[in-house]
C-alpha cells in the first residue's frame, strides 16, 4: 500500500503571506528532493464562481479585487446565484466570493472539504500542503498545521466574517511570524522545510 502525502495545513487570515510562505517551502522541499501538491478550498469557490459568470477562473483571480470589474457584473452575479440557490443574496464586490462560499457552505458544509479531500488521496506527492485552512471541519486528517502571523494587517469590517475568526483560538503546531524582511521569512521557511523532511523520512 502506498504512503499517504505528509498533509501540510496553511492558514489563515487573508494578506498574511500564505501564498508567499507556501511557495517558498514549496521551493525549499523541491531543492531537497520531495515533490509537492497543493489544494486551494478556495480554489472550488472560483470555479462555482466562474461558471456562474460565464468566465474562466484566471479572469476572477486577475480581476478579484477590481471593484469595478465586480461592480459591472453584480447585477448578473447576484440574479446567477439567487436563482441557482432559490434564495436572496446581496453581495458586493471582492466580497463575493466569501459570500458564495458561505452560501455553498451552507448548502452541504462539505463541498470544498470534500473536494480537496480528494486531490489529497489521489496525490502520489511526498508533501501535500493545503494553502488556505480557515474553518476547523477544514481538517479532514492528521497533518501539521502552520499558522502564518502577520500584524500589519489592517482589520475591516470583513474581518468580521468567520473565515478570519473562527481559527483564533486554534492550536497551531507551528506560528510562523511574518512581520520581516523576505529574507527572515524564507530563513524561517528553510526551518520549516527541515522539519517537514526529518517527518517524511520517520
């Protein structure tokens, strides 16, 4: 029977570095000889969203935070999802993918987990690192679970939402800072990738 990937959780809180710290551990592992997988819950939510819309999941990545791109087509994204969900929703701009995934969540809590779920069993990858852990049923099996800290990062009234709260008093295996430079920050990723390769050899 084959191994399973060693399951890597990233999370959680938007414009702390995730992506930035996932492709730099990506890289470190790489350079030492494992090969990495990645899943995205978030990455199901822009597909629903695309095909609602009637585009491609690269356009909502580019344009996802052009309010005026969203604003053009808040009229036909809300008349797209009240009708395929038979229910009202008033959604405005970036943060409409956020309300889609809490409407799907709503629907069957796990879709996104359940997908991902399965890119993880089919991985024959030695690592397999989920990008945007955010809500606790997020995690479907044992993995490590690496929190990235930014204090930057100005709080709105979206940060409000449970995708940016629900995670504050989850315990963490490992609370990466990332207050520095980019350099400090791969020096603590190059720790992690240690770490991670002394798990897969055990």
């Amino acid at each position: 029977m084959s191994r399973k990937p060693l399951l890597i959780y990233v999370g959680y809180k938007k414009r702390s570095g995730k992506d930035t710290f996932v492709n730099m551990l990506t890289e470190q592992l790489n350079e030492r000889g494992y090969s990495v997988d990645k899943g995205a819950f978030g990455d199901r939510i822009k597909e629903d969203a695309a095909n609602i819309l009637g585009t491609t999941v690269a356009v909502i990545e580019t344009e996802k935070n052009d309010t005026s791109w969203f604003k053009l087509l808040r009229r036909n994204f809300l008349s797209s999802i009240s009708k395929l969900l038979n229910t009202s929703i008033h959604i405005i701009d970036r943060k409409s993918l956020t309300g889609l995934g809490t409407v799907m969540r709503e629907h069957d809590e796990k879709l996104y987990v359940n997908a991902v779920k399965r890119m993880y069993e089919e991985s024959k990858a030695d690592v397999f690192i989920i990008t945007d852990f955010r809500f606790k049923h997020e995690y479907f099996a044992k993995g490590i679970t690496i929190k990235i800290q930014r204090d930057e990062v100005v709080e709105t009234h979206s940060e409000q939402h449970l995708s940016e709260t629900e995670l504050d008093t989850f315990a963490f295996d490992t609370v990466v800072d990332n207050n520095g430079t980019l350099n400090s920050l791969n020096y603590k990723v190059r720790n992690v990738a240690m770490h991670v390769s002394i798990l897969i050899k055990t």
